[in-house]
C-alpha cells in the first residue's frame, strides 16, 4: 500500500514482531536490583531490631543512669579524756540541676522564665553574693562543662527555715533542690579556735587541685588549724549511688545496691580540756585588770613533749566561718592589729626577757666562761667605757640592773645561783660581752646564739599548728643586715633576752621542758592518736626526742636548783609560791617598742621606760615535774607581778590544791 507516496507495511499475523531481547535484559537486571536491596533492607532491618536491640537498650539505659556520690560523715576530733571538742551537724544548700530546668523550644521565652526563678530564688536566699546574675553564670558554667546532671550549688549554709521554704516551693521552679550536706560545730569557740581551725570551701583558685585528689569542688575541708592538718584523717571516703532518671532528669529508682561512704577517723588529741579552761579563767581576768589586748598560754607534758594546753587571746569563734563570715566581721579581724586569726602561742615573736636568762646560764657554765663560784658584782647601775676615751666616764653608756630601777638597789657580789634566782642582769651582762674594767672577758654572741639553737630556739617547728620560729642574732647578721658592727651593748641586751632576741611562747615552754626532763628536748605535738569509728587506734603518735642537751649532769643540776629558788621566800617569783608544794620557775620582763605599740600608742619618742611584756615559765611539780608552763602577757607589766601569779593559779587548778589566798595581780617590782 502506498499512502502520500510512501510504501505502509501491513503487518499480519504471519509477519513476525520486531527483536526485543534488550529490553528484556534491563527489565531483568533491575528486577534482580530491587530484589537484592530489598534482601539487603531486610538484614538490616533484623540486625537493627534483633541482634544489636540488646545493645542499643544498654546504651539507652547508660544514658539515664547517674552516679550520685554519698557524702562521707567527718571524723571527730576529741582531747585525750574523750571529751567530743567538735560536733558533725547539717548544713543547708541550694543547688540547681540544668537538665531538670525550664524547658521550651522558644529560646527567649526559656531565657526569661529560668531568671525569674534566678531572681525569686536570690531574693528568698538574700545572702550577700548570691545574686541572680551569679546563679546564672555558675549554672551556665556547668552546663559548658558537658555535666547538666551535677547539681550546681548556688548558697551554701542557708538557715533551715529559709530552706524549708524554698523546698516547698520547688515545684514552682524547675530545676531547684535544697539539700543536706555535713557541717561542724565548735561548742568551744575561742577556747579552741586557734587549735582546731575550721572547715569550709575549697578556696578559689584551689579546685583542681582538690579534684585532683578526689574533692568534688563543693566539698568541705578543712581551712586552719586542726581541721586542716588532719584533713587526710579526718574526711573519710564518699560511697556512690545509680539513679535511674527519665528525659527530664526526674529521678525514678535507684539501680542496684549503693557503696556505702566510709566514716572519715577521728583524732584524739594531747590537749587537756580541764586545763584549757584552768589557763583560760586564770589568764582573761588578769589580761582585764592590766588592760592588755594579747597573751598566750603555753602547757607541756616535759617528758612527752604533749601539749596538755594553749590559749591564745585574742582568738575568734571558728563558728563564724563555718555558717558563712560576714564581710563586716572578716573587715574587723583583719584590721585588729593583735590578729586574733593568728596562733600567739606558736607564732608570736617577742623578746622573752629574763626567762631566757636559762639558756645564758647553761650557755656559760658548759663554755666554760663562769664557773659555779665565778662572782660578779652588782653595783646596781655601772659605767661601759667608751671603746676610744675609757677614761673618760662621760663618754660611757650607763647600764642599769632592774633592781636600780624599781629601788635603786643593788645586787652586790653574786654567783651565777644567786644571779639566777634574784634575775640579775648586771650578772648576764659581764658574763656575755665582757667587762674591761673588771677583766672580764665574755663568753661573746656566737656562742650565745649557738645554745640558742641547741634549746631549739628558732628551730623549724615541726607541732601541727603554728609556725613561728626564734632568732638568735649574732655580728655577721648585723652587719649584713644593718651594715653595722655588733656592740658590747648588744652583747649585754642578747644576754638578759632582750635586743634583737625573739622566741616564741611555745618555744620557751619547751625550754623549760627540757630544764624538767633532765636536759632532754621532746618534740612538741598535739595529735595523740587517730581512731577509726569503732574506736580502733589506727596510728598513735609515740613520744619524739629532738636531742639530748649537751649539758653535763652539775651544771643541770645548778639550773634546776636555782629556779625552786626563784619561787622561795628569796626568789622573784615569792609571791607565786603554792603552800605545800614546791615548784620551779622564772620570771621575765622584757622592754618592747614594736610597730603595734607605735600605733597604739603603748610607746613613744620621749617616753622614760619602755613598755614591758610579763613573762613567767614553770614546771610543776618540783621532783619528778608533770607539767611546763610558759605564760606571756603582751604590755602586761612585770613577770612577777603579772605572768607568775596567772602561772600560780594554773598550777594550783591542774593540780587540785585550793589557794586561799591567789598572789594579787599586780605592779610591785621590775621583775
């Protein structure tokens, strides 16, 4: 057939269709595609669901587990008779979880309505630094920290009526927990508040530090004294908990058995609470009738070295740190000029005055400078000639022994007994730097300075608490220091404890100790034991000896016998003496002009006699002693007058002897 004059084919049944073997082989090939992707889906599909279900469930699960840690309770801190001197009570804290806080998709909207709660929380709270803006940022902080399940405290040692406040109302403020965390609390107060220091945050600055050593950074430590240096024993091992949470960090059930927190030790300590308060009523009464600011106490076992006592005054109520201290009060310790954060026991330096006439005398028997029958006289005041004119008295400093200032007496001839016993510094002052015109040569400094050190005297301290160390001077630190030559003078001041002389109040006691002990040094200490909580000693602290003094068996006994005498009917301290019972000791007053007195107005240019610390060391009793005492009254007047009878009446309490009649508190001699 031809159409439009191109040839049509019919086709008819005869006529065979066209080949189409290719499009048979791409329908194939994509059927057999499909079939595989299928087949590969299906795999999938059951792994998925079947063989890592088990998997996938366990990482759900982690997912809502958290580790709570449980707080570990304290250890306790105890004197040697038992007696509980800190006690473990609840303190309050808000804290907020980011997870559990307001949600929404809007970001503003969640914005505005979590600082709503930051203000109303802040107000409710209404504690100087807790501030809307502060919780925000230490919120914030933690969540930036990958941690928005910690709980992020906000106020610590909120008052209970304030938290339970705030509890009731959590539902109102998502995100918001009050919780119960230990704290201290310290029935003594100044008592012991210099001993036991206290406990509170990890100081800023200080957290990783902590973490370090396993703190969480919202725990607390401890900061000063005590609390402080048996941090290690006292904080115990916290115990942890799983806590099943849901999407919003609601709790659901605790999975599986907790770990149990492990009590921290406690800590038996060498104090004497009895005694405390014995120093205690004895010193503050007569610190009030001489208007003095400042004292300290010291008491030591002399054959163990245990402190049985130390009051420091003026001392703080560590309560205050604990709940949290104001800014006002922080601002008046810090701008009281006698420091009541400081340990006066262990850290005051000052001249000790005549007290440490002990450690001349030892000084110039075992030189060899004097011997027990060397005299020396007294005159009362004396001439030093001038080093170019001697022979010219007016150009001479005039040196005076106390007894011409309180009477215009005068010693006369004495042996180094009789120096010791009536305090003569006219005795001391030849002995040590010499006098031309009686040919007396001198021991000299050095070898003062020296025996210092053998006393311990300036020794690093090696107690717990407190850090204070003695200076012995001598020329070569003059002349480095100053660029200026040692004088006979000084030689003179060094010799009665006066100059450039420092030691502490615990230093001196342990001088006095070692007098006690037959010339043995103990190491002071104030931890006697640590106990675990069933009251199982886990560590005692066994009695350490620093040295044998190298003092021969006649001169100890020359020392020893001269300070009974001291508290005889002839002695300096006569009016101190116990009825029946017989004890040692040696009074000092020593001349201070310090930057303290400057500002207080205590001494001045023109003033005729320089203010004086009193001083009065002890033990008791005479024969076979149990305690050594040193006892120092900053601006107190006299030793005799002021430190012995406070000393008196320590003794007399410790050892359960009645006084009718108490030496008077009073000015009645130089020494």
């Amino acid at each position: 057939m031809i159409v439009n004059d191109l040839p049509i084919r019919r086709r008819t049944s005869q006529t065979p269709p066209p080949d189409n073997q290719g499009g048979r082989a791409r329908l194939l090939i994509l059927g057999v595609g499909m079939l595989i992707a299928f087949v590969a889906l299906a795999v999938r599909l059951y792994d998925l669901q079947i063989t890592y279900q088990q998997g996938f469930e366990q990482q759900a699960r982690r997912n809502s587990l958290v580790e709570r840690k449980i707080p570990a309770p304290r250890g306790l801190i105890y004197d040697r008779n038992g007696e509980a001197l800190v006690r473990n009570a609840p303190a309050f804290q808000v804290a907020i979880i980011p997870v559990r806080q307001y949600q929404s998709d809007n970001f503003i909207e969640r914005r505005i309505k979590r600082m709503e709660i930051y203000y109303r929380l802040a107000q409710m709270i209404n504690q100087p630094g807790v501030t809307a803006g502060d919780i925000y940022t230490k919120v914030f902080a933690k969540v930036q920290q990958g941690r928005p399940y910690d709980r992020v405290v906000v106020a610590d040692n909120v008052p209970r009526e304030t938290a339970l406040v705030i509890q009731e109302q959590a539902l109102t403020m998502p995100g918001v927990v009050v919780q119960s965390v230990g704290s201290r609390t310290y029935p003594y107060k100044e008592l012991l508040g210099n001993l036991l220091g206290y406990i509170g945050r990890i100081p800023a600055g200080q957290e990783a530090q902590y973490e370090q050593n396993g703190y969480d950074r919202d725990d607390r430590i401890g900061l000063a004294g005590i609390e402080f240096a048996a941090e290690e024993q006292l904080r115990g091992v916290k115990g942890k908990e799983i806590i099943l949470v849901d999407a919003s960090g609601e709790e659901l059930r605790r999975e599986g058995e907790p770990t149990p927190p492990r009590e921290g030790h406690s800590v038996r300590l060498t104090l004497d609470l009895r005694l405390q308060k014995i120093i205690s009523d004895a010193l503050i009464p007569a610190m009030r009738l001489r208007n003095s600011p400042r004292a300290a106490v010291v008491a030591l076992n002399p054959r163990t070295g245990e402190v049985l006592g130390m009051v420091s005054v003026p001392g703080y109520d560590n309560n205050l740190f604990v709940q949290g201290i104001s800014q006002k009060q922080w601002q008046a310790f810090q701008e009281d000029l006698h420091n009541p954060l400081l340990n006066h026991a262990t850290d005051d330096l000052v001249p000790p005055g005549s007290t440490f006439k002990i450690v001349t005398t030892a000084a110039l028997l075992e030189e060899g400078a004097v011997t027990p029958y060397t005299v020396i006289n007294d005159p009362g005041t004396f001439i030093l000639p001038d080093q170019y004119e001697p022979d010219n008295p007016k150009k001479g400093q005039k040196f005076y022994c106390w007894i011409a200032l309180s009477s215009n007496g005068q010693h006369g001839p004495q042996r180094i007994t009789d120096a010791l016993r009536n305090s003569c510094d006219t005795y001391f002052y030849k002995a040590v730097g010499g006098y031309a015109p009686e040919n007396i040569v001198g021991m000299g400094p050095d070898k003062l300075a020296k025996w210092m050190g053998i006393f311990g005297i300036g020794e690093p301290s090696k107690l717990e608490v407190g850090f204070g160390r003695g200076f012995a001077p001598t020329p070569a630190w003059k002349r480095n220091t100053f660029g200026d030559v040692w004088t006979t003078g000084d030689s003179y001041n060094m010799a009665i404890g006066q100059g450039f002389v420092l030691a502490t109040p615990l230093e001196m006691a342990n001088v006095m100790a070692s007098i006690a002990n037959d010339g043995v040094l103990m190491q002071p200490q104030l931890v006697r034991e640590v106990v675990d909580s069933d009251g199982k000693v886990v560590r005692a602290f066994e009695p350490k000896v620093i040295r044998k003094l190298p003092i021969s068996e006649p001169t100890l006994r020359v020392i020893q016998q001269s300070l009974i005498d001291v508290v005889s009917d002839s002695g300096t301290a006569r009016m101190s003496q116990i009825p029946g019972f017989q004890y040692a000791g040696k009074t000092g007053t020593a001349e201070f002009c310090d930057d303290v007195a400057i500002k207080t107005g205590v001494c001045y240019n023109g003033i005729a006699y320089l203010p004086t610390h009193a001083w009065f060391v002890a033990y008791a009793p005479a024969v076979n002693p149990e305690l050594a005492l040193a006892v120092y009254v900053w601006n107190g007047g006299q030793g005799s007058g002021v430190a012995a009878p406070i000393a008196q009446r320590i003794i007399a309490g410790y050892f359960n002897i009645p006084l009718e009649k108490p030496a008077p508190i009073e000015k009645s001699t130089l020494e």
